[in-house]
C-alpha cells in the first residue's frame, strides 16, 4: 500500500496507475483538507464487491437461519411442475 499526495499522483498519473495495476498495490491518495481517496486496479475492485456481496448473502442466510430456529418459519407444500409442458 501507498500513500501519495495529491500533487505527486496529478504529475504521475500514469506511473501509479501501472503500480495499481501491474503490481496490485493500492494507491492512497492523500489530500489537504481533503477526505483522502484510494486507487486500486478494476481486478481488485471486483474481488472486494464479490467477497462484499457474498458477506451480505450469508448474512441473510444467517439471520433464516435464525429466525427458523425462532419458530418463525412457515411451512409449505412443493408446487407440482409438469416438465411436459
């Protein structure tokens, strides 16, 4: 991980834009006054929303989970498909 001003990241771009990318390092922008920003590859980035998305889709199976061993869950007789159709 790098931490790098503003200033430094406007004049190479491109430099660290390849740092992100080639090297998967994560680029911390840092900024005066500021909120500070993170650059990281599109790879990178699509791997954090994947593990994000399963932590939520667990998440919700946990909480059926709970709420079946609560006695809130519901019973229902299977649809009958008649795959002839």
């Amino acid at each position: 991980m790098l931490a790098v001003n503003y200033s430094t990241i406007r004049s190479k771009l491109k430099t660290y834009c390849d740092e992100a990318t080639d090297n998967n390092q994560t680029i911390i922008v840092t900024r005066k006054a500021e909120k500070n920003v993170v650059i990281l590859s599109l790879e990178k980035y699509n791997r954090l929303m994947k593990i994000v998305q399963n932590a939520e889709y667990l998440s919700m199976i946990d909480r059926g989970i709970k709420q079946l061993e609560a006695g809130k869950g519901q019973k229902h007789d299977l649809i009958e498909v008649d795959l002839d159709e």
